[in-house]
C-alpha cells in the first residue's frame, strides 16, 4: 500500500480509494463536513431567517387563496339556495 495523501483533519497519510478523497476515515469526513457547514453559515449568517420569512409568505398566500375559494363556495351555495344573487 503506497501513502501519499494527507487527511485535511487529522493529518495522517493513507492511500485513497478514489482519486477525489480527501479524508483517511468515516469520522474524518463527519467532521470535515460539520466544518464545511459550520463555514457555510459563519459566511450566509441571515439565510435560516430570510429562508423562513420567504416560507411563511408562501404559506400566507396559500392560507388566503384557500379562503377566498371558501367564500367563493359559500357565496354559489347562498346563491343557489335563494335562486338570487348574493350581495
């Protein structure tokens, strides 16, 4: 077994199965992905907020349309009840 690659967490040389692996174990690519998220939001620090008030307006629209095509039934049924028009 040849050893030439460095793992970027702990330091240690191993051969690499795969010509894109950076880290020698399991636990080193955990850890290496928790830095590379932890790096994500030190530099997108606003993006869970701004992610959650786009969503809830979204969910805002859908809670009205979904009201509107409630009153728009009650109106027709109304209408058809009274065999009128509905004001």
């Amino acid at each position: 077994m040849k050893y030439g690659i460095t793992c970027t967490i702990c330091g240690s040389l191993f051969d690499r199965p795969k010509n894109n692996a950076k880290y020698c174990s399991d636990d080193c690519r955990r850890t290496g992905a928790q830095i590379k998220r932890q790096e994500w939001l030190d530099r997108n620090p606003d993006y869970n907020k701004i992610a959650g008030k786009r969503f809830r307006a979204g969910q805002r629209m859908e809670r009205q349309k979904r009201h509107e095509q409630y009153l728009k039934g009650k109106k027709e049924a109304i209408e058809r009840a009274t065999g009128g028009k509905f004001l």
